[in-house]
C-alpha cells in the first residue's frame, strides 16, 4: 500500500495535479483528494498508475562518482537537475539522488557502469560509516566510492578500495549513505521495459486516434 505522504510529495514535482493523477487513474476527480483525507483506500490495480504518473520510482542520476580515479564534480557540468533518471523497480520514500560507477577499483562487488542510490543528505555523523562503503566527497572537491576507515588524526579518514590503493589522511565534506545498487545489466533491462512500454502506450494512443 502506497503511504498517502508519498502521494503529496509526487503531488508537489512540477505539472503534477489531482486532476492528471484522477486522469491517468481512471477514476473521477474527487477521488484523489478521497483518498488523501483517509476517506478512500487506493485499490491494488492503481498502485502502479499512482507511481507511474508521479514519478514515484524516479531518482536523479546527479554525475559519476570515482572508484579508482577520482571524478571533480565542477568538471563534469551536471545541471541542477542532474544527467537524467533512474527509474527503479518500486518506489522510493527518501530523498536520494543517484551515481553512476566509473572505473573498477571496486570490483568485483562494485562494476563500471552500476549506478548507486545514496541518500541526499548525510543522515548520520562520521564515526557511524567507518569500515562502510559509501559515496564520499573530499573537502578538496573531489569525489569517490570507497570504504571509509578512521584516519590516524582527529577528522580525518582513510578511503580504501578492493583493488587500489588507499587514500590516507583526508577530510570528507559529504557521506552519501547507499540506499541501493543497480548493477548495469539490471539497468539496461529496466530501459528495455521502459522503452517497451513507451511504445505500448504510443501504438495504443494511435489506435484510439485512427478509431475516431
């Protein structure tokens, strides 16, 4: 079941209303605002349309982040909005935002290409992520994807890789905490589907068009 605080924020994203929701659900207009009052539950069979239509599994692919050379966020000229999207196979509560792998000092766990899911926000302080995997960015600017270690003096940490060699004496501006990985034949399989679908719902509209 879809929590209703989940609706109201994919309410909120640009072009979204209660009348293009009602529309792609099916259903009369009164009905959504039904359901975020309590008075209505969502049935089974419009889940999905919920989601599809507010973007709910959407998170944005905000760059690359660096396992093995690092990657400079001001190099790469990502616009706020980010490269793109990443359409996941549920929905996501959280605010997270999405990387993509580049290079292989991660391997085998971590491929060039997978992309991972990191909360936006750091939610917890430092101590809380040594010995843990995360997207890390530098005080310097740079950014990585390795395991974070205590460094040998106050506030700083050693980044270490599975086949690479550590990175020590650093001090993090920012811990992305991974939420999920999708590795990158998932990836293409999900844009498979999509693709799929798009034209799906593109030879139907034509149907109902040449009909009239």
């Amino acid at each position: 079941m879809l929590d209703v605080k989940l609706i109201e924020k994919g309410l909120e994203r640009p072009g979204k209303t209660k009348g293009g929701l009602a529309n792609a659900m099916g259903v009369r207009p009164g009905a959504v605002s039904e359901i975020l009052s309590g008075i209505r539950l969502i049935k089974a069979s419009e889940i999905p349309l919920i989601i599809e239509y507010l973007e709910l599994n959407s998170v944005p692919i905000m760059g690359r982040v660096g396992a093995g050379a690092s990657i400079e966020p001001e190099h790469e000229q990502v616009p706020p909005e980010g490269l793109g999207e990443v359409e996941l196979p549920f929905p996501i509560t959280e605010e997270t935002v999405a990387f993509e792998v580049s290079g292989d000092s991660m391997l085998p766990k971590y491929e060039n290409g997978d992309i991972i899911v990191v909360y936006r926000d750091q939610r917890y302080p430092l101590s809380t992520f040594y010995g843990e995997e995360a997207a890390v960015r530098l005080k310097s600017g740079e950014r990585y994807l390795k395991t974070i270690e205590r460094g040998n003096s106050p506030g700083t940490v050693n980044l270490k890789s599975f086949n690479a060699k550590p990175i020590n004496g650093v001090k993090l501006e920012w811990i992305g905490e991974i939420c999920l990985t999708l590795p990158r034949g998932q990836i293409q399989r999900l844009h498979g589907k999509n693709a799929s679908k798009t034209r799906k719902a593109a030879r139907n509209q034509g149907g109902r068009a040449s009909e009239k």
